[in-house]
C-alpha cells in the first residue's frame, strides 16, 4: 500500500468501475483500491485492461481483476456482473462511469446513428448495467449505484450539446433510480465533472492557449480538473460518510456556475 490516501472507507467492498482503463474512469479505480475495496475494472480493450490492472496493482491497490466490457454490448454487460461474483462474491458499488462523445459540432448537425450511439452508450448501457446489478446488492443488504454525468447536463457548452442532453438525462435518472433503490438500501448518486484533463476533452483544451483560457475563465478557481479530483468525490459518495445522500449529482467543476 502506497499510502497515497489516508482514508480506509471501503474495507471490505467490492466495486465495478466501467471504462476503467485510463482517464476518470482509472483514477476512481485507483481510489477506491487504495480505500480498501476490491475492484473489477472494464473497457472495450483487452490490451488497455491487462496494462490497467498491472498499473493499479503496482500503484498499491490489493484487490484489482479486470475484464473486456464494452458496455453496450448486452453479453459483455452480464460477463462483467458473472466475473466480478465469480471473483470477489458479492457486488457492493457499481461506478457507471463509461460515457462518449463521438460529435463535436452544432447540435442540429447531430445525424441520427450519431444521437443513437450516444444515448445507447451515456444511457441506455448504464442504466441496463445497473438493473443487472440491483438484485445482487439487494441481496447483499444494499449497496451503492454512481454514475459519471458531466456538468454540460447543465450547460449545454458550444460543440457538445447533444453529449450535454446525455448527461441531462444522466441526471434524471440518477433521481429515478435513486427513489426505486432507496427501499432496497441502494443508494444512487452520481457526479457532474467539469473539464477534466482526459484524452476525451482533448479537442476541448489543446490547440492553443485560448482554447483553454476559454475554459478556465469560466471556473471560478481558473484551471483545468484532474480526475482523481472526481476520483475523491465518488470515494465519497460509495463510502457511509454519504450514509443520507441519494439522488444527488454532485458538480465538481471548479466553480463554474451551472444549474439545470
Ligand atoms: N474529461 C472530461 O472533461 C469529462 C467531463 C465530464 C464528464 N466526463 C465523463 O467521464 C467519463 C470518462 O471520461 P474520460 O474523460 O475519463 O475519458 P478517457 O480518458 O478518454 O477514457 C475513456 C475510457 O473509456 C473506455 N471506453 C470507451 N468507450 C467504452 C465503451 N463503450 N465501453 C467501455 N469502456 C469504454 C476507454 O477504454 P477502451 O478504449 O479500452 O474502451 C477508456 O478507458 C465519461 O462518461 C465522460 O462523459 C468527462
């Protein structure tokens, strides 16, 4: 153990975390390795999986297994909820953080394969991956669902709109399900990150330095995040210091004033 964290919140736990292999995604897997859960890490790519787990286990996590989960594909949402029983024998937090932006344009450019992919992939996967999980947390007494929204669900930032309608959609379903689980002792919560320095928001910051001084000027601390600044937020949220907060989306993006 690395000692990078001080907190030991999640002894015991096991975790999913999908599109884990890099960015957002691989810093919350790191996180809640290094808080004491067990970790079950996916993504589309043999290659990026076998190279993740090797990371983390090196970063100091204990208990880290990985497995190819292309999320929208239905075999591969069911193989990843069978692997992580198989491994670690329950399922106590399931971090839906897969999310794509395959767009960059006005939104009325948006085709309709284009708006498709995105709903299947930033909802419709998520939302299936969490039914399937459901039945296992409420037969372990309950557990914690936490998706990875964006604060364009607030915004609707120029050139990703239609990623931003997503991600509004994110939000509502977080409150949806979040009354749904609540009898079964799951809480659902979710985070809104603002531009976080990941190969995703690339084509948002590099280019020049106006790009992202447009971006900065709009967060009140005046830079870029981090993921493993979204990373201590979902630690939070999947720990018992966040025992009464469900159907939340938590904005993590530096100050910038967004609000539905
Ligand atoms: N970066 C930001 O500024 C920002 C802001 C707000 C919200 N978010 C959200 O944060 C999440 C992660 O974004 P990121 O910036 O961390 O991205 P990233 O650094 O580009 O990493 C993307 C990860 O997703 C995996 N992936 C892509 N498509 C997948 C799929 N269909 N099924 C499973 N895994 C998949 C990739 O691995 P493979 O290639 O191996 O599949 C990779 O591990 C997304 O939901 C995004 O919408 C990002």
């Amino acid at each position: 153990m690395s000692g990078k964290y001080k907190c030991r919140r999640l002894e015991g736990k096991v975790a999913i975390v999908t599109a884990a292999t890099a960015g957002i995604g691989l810093a919350i897997a790191e996180r809640l390795g290094h808080e004491g859960a067990a970790v079950v890490i996916s993504s589309r790519k043999e290659a990026n999986v076998k190279q993740a787990v090797e990371e983390l286990k090196r970063s100091g996590a204990e208990k880290v297994e990985g497995i190819v989960c292309h999320v929208g594909n239905a075999e591969h949402r069911e193989r990843l909820v069978k692997f992580t029983l198989e491994k670690f024998g329950k399922i106590d937090i399931l971090v839906n953080n897969a999310g794509i932006n395959p767009d960059f344009g006005d939104i009325l450019d948006v085709t309709e394969t284009v708006w498709d992919k995105l709903f299947d992939i930033n909802v419709k996967a998520n939302f299936l991956l969490s039914k399937l999980v459901v039945p296992h947390m409420e037969k372990n007494g309950g557990g914690n669902i936490i998706f990875n929204s964006s604060y364009s669900a607030y915004k609707s930032p120029p050139g990703i709109a239609a990623y931003g309608v997503t991600k509004t959609t994110v939000v509502a379903l977080v409150k949806a399900l979040a009354n749904s689980c609540a009898p079964r002792n799951i809480r659902v919560n979710g985070i809104a990150p603002g531009v976080i320095k990941t190969k995703m928001s690339e084509v948002l910051w590099s280019g020049s330095s106006d790009a992202e001084a447009q971006i900065t000027a709009d967060s009140a601390m005046g830079r870029i995040g981090s993921p493993e600044e979204c990373a201590g937020a979902v630690a939070f949220l999947a720990s018992d210091d966040a025992s009464y907060i469900t159907g939340e989306t938590m904005l993590i993006a530096g100050g910038v004033q967004a609000r539905l």
